[in-house]
C-alpha cells in the first residue's frame, strides 16, 4: 500500500505503509535519512498498530520544493499527511528531526497526536552537547549523509547540494522550545535518548519534567543512532509506552521532578 500522497501546491510525499488495523503510528524519520531508518521499527509494530512511515520533502523518495527547510515547514506538511491517512489523532515517534517535528505538531497541533516519542533532539539550544555543535560544522558532513540519495532521489544526484544546504542552514538555526510550551501539552510524551547522544542528559531530563505527562529512558551504549544501534531496547520500549502511556508509577519517589 505505499506509495505517493498529494498535497496541496503540487507537493508529492512518499509514504510507506504497513500493517492492516490497530491505531495509527506516524515514524518521522531524520535528517538526510528515510524510511528505510525505520525498518527494525516497523517490524515490532506492524503486527498491533497501523505504521505509516511519511519520507519529507526532499528526503527518500519525495521529491524537494521550493523554498527554505524549517520545521514549522515541516511540520504543516507532516500534518496534511496525517490528515490524509489517519483517522483521528496519531501516535508519533520521531527521531533526530523527526523528533523536532513530532515536538512542534504536539504542541501547535494537539488534536493530531494521541501520544508522542520524541527521540534524540534537544529541542533548544542549550540542550545540545558540544559535539552535536561541532558536527554540523564538520568538513566531512557532506559525505556521510550523502546516503542512498544518489540512488532513490527523484530529483537526481545533482540536486543533492541544494537539499544539503536547505537542511544544514535547518541544524544551525533549530527552531526553540520552551519549557513554558512543554508544560502546556495535554498529550503523553516520551523523551528517550541515547547515553551518548547529542543532547545533554540533564536537559533533556528536564524537558520530561515540564510535561504534564512526560516520561524519560536512557538507552544505554549508544549514540545518536540509538533505534538503529539498540533498536530491541527502543522497540520494546515504545511498545510498553504506546501499550500504556499514563502508567500509575509504582513507589513513585520524585526522581524526574526533583531537581
């Protein structure tokens, strides 16, 4: 059932689809990557939920528009795409930019997101480790996250220049949230990272702390490619959230909120 979603303004979104019932499950992938990032993903969920997988402008197998990569961008387009597919509100997990979309739909588009996973992203500046800074300067950039795009682009391997800028000046100048924002949000929400990842452990502890019904997991011995690396840890972990979002914690001590 994959294959292409028109959208308004002669806009084509690639979107994978697997499994046939249970409820809608958006995976929105990162930067640079598509829907093939979601593979051990999609098989630990396909057989309960209904997996849509949306490849972004410019990314897999969708093809770019013009203008500017920004997240509110971004987002407008992911929404359009749920409103075409789901009915009602989603689950959304998102990693890296994925996360940052998944982030910006929760709380501007509330009425789309039954529970979100936002995986890998600081959401802030000050969120972000030292080495996530020094990686969007890195010379060598280009080259890793070239990827597959060569191969399955339908814009060709020529126009891989102008998406890499779009999504580089996209990095350096991330979109903001606050923790005021997070304490609005009605949805649950679980903020999950690697213990080496690119954000900062204690911020992001923070971030769970300000939403109402906010949850954190640290994936331990890996990186930024935390679904990829540990992707059993990951799965069996959006699992039991997606399963049970509002758990009754069992001899809750105060660990998430004490500061």
């Amino acid at each position: 059932m994959s294959g292409y979603v028109d959208l308004p303004g002669e806009q084509r979104v690639y979107v994978e689809v697997h499994g046939s019932g249970g409820e809608p499950v958006f995976l929105l992938h990162g930067g640079f990557e598509g829907a093939d990032s979601w593979g051990a993903q999609i098989k630990a969920l396909e057989p309960d939920y209904h997996v849509f997988v949306p490849e972004r402008r410019g990314h897999g197998r969708s093809p770019d528009v013009p203008g500017p990569y920004t997240i509110p961008v971004m987002a407008e387009e992911t929404a359009a795409v749920i409103q075409t597919l789901a009915q009602g509100p989603a689950h959304l997990v998102g990693w890296s930019d994925g996360a940052y979309v998944a982030a910006y739909l929760t709380l501007h588009r509330p009425e789309l997101v039954r529970s979100a996973v936002w995986i890998g992203q600081p959401l802030a500046e000050e969120g972000r480790t030292s080495g996530e800074r020094t990686l969007v300067n890195e010379p060598q950039l280009k080259e890793w996250v070239r990827g597959d795009y060569d191969k399955i682009s339908p814009d060709g391997p020529e126009h891989f220049d102008v998406v890499f800028e779009k999504v580089l000046s996209l990095w350096q100048n991330p979109v903001e949230m606050s923790f005021e924002e997070f304490a609005t949000v009605t949805a649950p929400v679980l903020v999950l990272q690697g213990d080496d990842d690119g954000v900062r452990i204690d911020w992001n502890r923070r971030v769970a702390a300000a939403l109402p019904k906010g949850q954190f997991a640290v994936v331990p011995g890996t990186g930024h490619g935390a679904p990829m690396q540990r992707a059993a840890i990951v799965n069996q972990m959006i699992l039991s959230f997606l399963a049970d979002p509002e758990p009754e914690r069992f001899i809750a001590l105060g660990a998430l909120k004490d500061t």
